[in-house]
C-alpha cells in the first residue's frame, strides 16, 4: 500500500465533500488525518493508494463508498461515564430535580446525539439502575442517534474490548452487568435493551421527536462551522422541554451562536436550559 502525499486537489475534494453531507470542517493542515482514516478503507477496497480511492470517489455513483469514507472520516471517540464530573452532577442535580417534575407523568425522555459505539448511552442506562430505583416502572426513553452506521451496530451489539472497559468503567459495575466473552465483555440484555440507537445526520432534516428532558450534546459542534451550529441549537431549542438540559462538551457553547440558551454556571459542566420565554 502506497504511502503516496494525499494531492491538494483531493483535499479539497474530501473536505467539500464532507462539508456538504455532514457538516464537518476539515481545515488545511489536516492531511495526515485524512491518511490515517481513509487508509484503512483503501486497503479493505485493494485500492492501490488514497488518492486513487478519492479518484473512484469523484467519479460518483457508489454510495456505498461515499458511505464508507464520510463514516471513516467521522470522529468517534467516547468512553464509559466520559469526563465523570457530567455523570455525577446528573446524578446528584439534574436527574433529581426531573424526577420530581415529572412524577406525575413518570417519563423521561434523554437522547444522546452523538452516540457513536454506545458508552454513554449505556453508563446513564446503569446510572439509572444504580442509584434510581424509583423508576422502575417508570417509561424511560434513551435514544442513541450517530451518522455512522457501523458505530450504530456496535452500539446495539454492546460487546465491548477489554481496553474500552478499562476506560471509566468502575469495576464493580463491570462486575454487575457484564460477562467475560473471549476477549471481550457482553452488556447485560437489561440494560441493552434499555436504549433504542438510530441513524441520524445532525446536518440534514431531523425526524419528528418527542419533547427533550435532557440531551447530550458533547463534543460534537466543534467540528462545524457557525452557522450550522446555529442551525443545530436553533432546532434544538424547538425539541427540548422548556425546563430541560442540553450537556455540551468543554469546549463548547451558545454564545454567539443561539441567545436562546443560557449556561447553568453553578452546575459547573456544561449545562445549558432554554431562557424563559
């Protein structure tokens, strides 16, 4: 497989086209990118280099390949209970507080926008085990959407390496809800079957949801440019309850981009609601 330097017109052909069906920033400098994620799509392919896998792209027709390269190009990263301190102010604050809003419907609705191969969605399904047994009869939706298909498979398949587990994954619930499968860990059915996963492109129309009591949100808009931030936090605002929470990452805020949100500084951790009407 040829090592060959990505040419700057293929570049340009990925980043537009990236742009165009996912809304993802690929910027000058990020070539070495491009090689690492699509290498492992020519060799799967037998396509002698990547520039001669993006020319079969531009030739068009092959929505499979065009599937292939937008899902390889497609940031995934995640992990169990990622960055704990969000989990745990969910824990002792936000989910505490929703209860007892919405005792009289005995309903959650939590969607996950970004769920890739399914650890956040599956540590809130423990956490709400672990700690809330109040809801038991409870109708609980967690919705787990990604644009990648093959993260969505993985995610429904629960079958974790040992590495993935070791990643925030405290030992005791290792222990409680998952069994040792060769070299790997299988999630218990229960908690599986907890969270519904679904294919979704933030950047393309949405289909028709429910109302929103919390939504994760993290580390997903810094790979867009402005003005589909603003698109996504303007829909956003219209699917999330008037006194629910949006969770973005670190890095990540509505300022200068939606003035319908405003950040719950005391929570320390990202959260934003929807200012009173």
């Amino acid at each position: 497989m040829s090592e060959s330097i990505v040419t700057a017109a293929n570049f340009a052909f990925i980043s537009q086209l990236l742009r165009d069906h996912c809304a993802l920033v690929l910027e000058p400098g990020k070539e070495y990118l491009l090689r690492s994620r699509l290498m492992p799509v020519a060799q799967k392919l037998g396509v002698a280099d990547i520039n001669q896998l993006i020319e079969r792209l531009r030739q068009g027709g092959d929505r499979g390949l065009l599937t292939q390269v937008v899902e390889a190009m497609v940031t995934t990263e995640t992990s169990f209970f990622r960055d704990l301190h969000p989990f745990e102010t969910i824990r002792k604050f936000i989910l505490p507080e929703l209860i007892q809003r919405r005792r009289s419907l005995r309903q959650l609705n939590i969607w996950f926008a970004a769920s890739s191969s399914g650890q956040e969605p599956y540590s809130m399904a423990m956490l709400l085990n672990e700690d809330f047994p109040e809801l038991i009869n409870w109708r609980l939706n967690l919705l787990g959407t990604d644009i990648s298909n093959e993260m969505l498979q993985r995610a429904r398949l629960a079958r974790y390496s040992q590495m993935e587990v070791n990643r925030g994954l405290p030992g005791e619930l290792l222990q409680k809800w998952f069994r040792k499968d060769g070299d790997h860990w299988q999630l218990n059915e229960r908690i599986r079957t907890m969270v519904t996963f679904s294919q979704m492109n933030l950047a393309q129309p949405w289909p028709t949801m429910p109302s929103w009591d919390l939504v994760f949100l993290r580390n997903v808009m810094i790979y867009f440019d402005n003005s589909v931030k603003s698109n996504i936090l303007g829909r956003l605002s219209r699917v999330l309850h008037s006194d629910g929470y949006l969770l973005l990452g670190g890095a990540e805020t509505t300022l200068s981009l939606d003035d319908s949100y405003y950040r719950i500084e005391t929570l320390k951790s990202g959260f934003y609601q929807l200012k009173p009407s």
